[in-house]
C-alpha cells in the first residue's frame, strides 16, 4: 500500500499551492486529481489578485497574497507570467451607483483605492468605451498567466518530492477509531492521516465521504483570448460584467458574463464552452473596449467554478472524523492561492496559521438551510447574470 503524510485532493493551483508548501517542510506528499493538472476553474481563471476590497476580511489575505506574489517566481524557480500593474474596475452608467457603493467598503482596508470619474479612467485607459462614467482604481495587485502559475506549481512540487497523480479521482475515505487512515482510488488505497480538501466544486462530494458538510455550488465558466494587439493596458481590469487582462503576447484574456449553475460529478471532465455564453461575453468585451469589437477569438474554454453562499473563502479544519481540512475560494482563489496554499499548510501542520484566516472558517453557516441552493435559486439550470 502507498503512504502519504498528506493526500492533497485537487490539483487546480489552490492544491498545488498548498502541496508546494507542505513538500517544503519535508512532509510526503501525495497530489490526486480526477482529471489534469488545472483543467478545472484555476484553467479558466481570469488571471488576477483579487485584492477583495468588498470583502475587508479578505483583504488582509490578499495583501499576503501580494507580497508572496512579487517573489513567487524566485520562490518556485519558474516563470508565472506576474504582472504588479495594478487595478481598474470600470462602470457604466447602470453599474455606477453599486460601485460608489462598493468603494466604502474598499476604502476600508489598507490598500489605497481611488474613486475616479470617467475622464480620468480614460486617462489611464484610452481604449475605454466613451460611456464608461467612473472607475475604482489602485496601483496594487497585479495579474499573472493561469495555465504558466499552475505548471509552475507543479512543477515545483515534484522538485521538493511531491507526486502529482492525474486521472485519479477518490472513490472513498476511510476511517477508523474517529480518524482519517486511507484514500481509495481507481489505482488503489493510500494509506495518510491527512486529507487537504482542494477540489473546488466537488469539496462538499468529498467532505461527505466522511459525513461532514462544505456548502458550495458549481457554475460553469467560459473563458476565451482573443488574437494578439498592440499593447492597450497593464493592469487587471473588470467592467459590464466581464474581467479583462492583455497577456504579455497581446491576447485578451477575458471571462464573465451570466454563469450556468450545475451539478458536478467527481469523474467527469469539464463541460464545454457555450456559444451564448461566448457571445454574451464578447459582446460585453467589445463594449468595454471598441477597438476590440473586431478582434478574432483563437479559443474558448469551458471549465467549473466553485462558490459559497456568502461568496467568501473557507479555510478551516472539516468537523467530523480527524483529519481532514478544506478550502473552497469561491472564484476568486487564483490570486490568492499563494497565501491560501500557505495559510492551509501551517493550519494541516500546525492546527493555526500566522496568516489571518479565523474569520474564513465553516462555522459562519452553522444556520444554513439545508435547502439554501434552492432558496437562492443556484440549483442546476439556473443562471446567474
């Protein structure tokens, strides 16, 4: 039988996140993931630090997350394509009034946000559509490459002694005496203690192989690039419903529009892209930024997000029997899987973490209904929009 110190369920880059910084104290570490490396929501990620100004709670993560960021290609030893250039949420005349909204609670963390009227926003941004009437603008956070962070992940896993076994989904957890002993796959039990729960959409499936709950719903996510541009902007950008970055090639890398809620499976692949999911978003794109309107899409991906009902993160021990730990980042995990994957590893170790995480933990829905996904109409075959 294999053994492990660790089995880290999930291999998107919140998992390999938390499984670099679990190898680099020396635990064994076993990474298992029921398709490939990324092919979920960290393969559909817009890309950005999200500095979380709406959620003041996150925000001291994400100012980890930051710091983390502008060393992490020195820390890995591989290239993630980061970008501390900043960010831009820009509005439009019908989502004006929610920002002026959201800028109170930014202003409240520590990062210096600026509200800004549509002029200015131009200044910074000439491409931006005309109707375009204020924007939230900070010089910090910043956006990096999804698919070159979650190799560069991997990659330096398997270089601190970490296995990384794709195709490998967990049929069961088994238990014994109130504690985790196993891991059953297709190939095989691993024997481990320890069972991080990083499987994004389906981290309710696997917490309930040992009779606990982790209340979080799935979407479906298109993602699409665009044929490569002069140069337009640096910084990460979000505005009519869609979150925009240029690559360092000149694509536009942009997702958003109305989501799909669906039920996951712990062995299917992911779904495929939409064509009114894609038009929806290109459309938005192209009224963000009319110069684009004509730009060719190369390709489009359809992969699955994971949210929680409040739509903040969850890092927390699971109850039930010991062992077995969990974060769900509701979609907006990229950005901050540095500082997530280490605040999860010090907590696997330690049972605490020196970064700021007892806000984020599965009490908060201790009065959740149980039927909470149909009370807030996120039950398959919905939208949101």
């Amino acid at each position: 039988m294999n053994t492990a110190d660790v089995v880290v369920v999930g291999a998107g880059v919140l998992g390999l996140s938390t499984a670099y910084w679990l190898a680099k104290t020396g635990s064994k570490v076993v990474v298992l993931d029921k398709g490939r490396t990324a092919w979920e929501a960290s393969g559909r990620a817009s890309g950005y630090l999200s500095l979380r100004g709406e959620t003041p709670i996150e925000a001291r993560l994400a100012a980890v997350a930051e710091k983390l960021w502008h060393s992490l290609d020195d820390e890995l030893g591989y290239v993630t394509e980061w970008c501390p250039e900043g960010r831009l949420w820009a509005a439009f005349p019908y989502e004006w009034e929610a920002m002026q909204e959201t800028y109170k609670s930014f202003s409240k963390t520590d990062f210096p946000f600026r509200l800004i009227d549509g002029n200015e926003a131009r200044s910074l941004l000439p491409y931006l559509s005309d109707s375009v009437v204020g924007a939230i603008h900070t010089t910090h956070g910043g956006h990096a490459n999804p698919q070159r962070t979650a190799q560069a992940f991997a990659w330096a896993c398997m270089d601190r002694g970490a296995v990384i076994r794709e195709n490998a989904p967990v049929l069961s957890i088994r238990t014994s005496g109130g504690k985790i002993v196993g891991v059953v796959t297709p190939d095989g039990e691993i024997a481990t203690p320890i069972v991080v729960n990083c499987a994004g959409p389906g981290a309710g499936k696997i917490a309930e192989m040992i009779g606990a709950e982790v209340p979080v719903a799935a979407a479906r996510l298109e993602a699409m690039v665009t044929a490569p541009l002069p140069p337009m902007f640096k910084f990460a950008m979000i505005g009519n419903g869609v979150s925009v970055r240029q690559t360092h090639r000149g694509n536009l890398h942009f997702n958003g529009g109305p989501h799909e809620w669906i039920d996951v499976d712990l062995t299917s692949e992911p779904v495929k892209p939409t064509t009114p999911i894609i038009r929806n978003a290109a459309r938005r794109v192209a009224e963000l930024l009319p110069s684009a309107k004509n730009i060719p899409l190369l390709r489009c991906w359809g992969g699955v997000i994971d949210l929680t009902p409040d739509h903040s993160i969850v890092i927390d021990r699971v109850p039930g029997p010991d062992g077995m730990f969990v974060s769900v980042a509701s979609g907006h995990g990229f950005g901050l899987a540095p500082a997530i994957g280490k605040a999860l590893a010090e907590l696997t170790l330690t049972g605490d973490s020196t970064i700021p995480i007892r806000e984020l933990g599965l009490s908060r829905f201790a009065n959740l209904p149980k039927d909470w996904r149909k009370q807030f109409k996120w039950e398959a075959g919905n939208y949101n929009t």
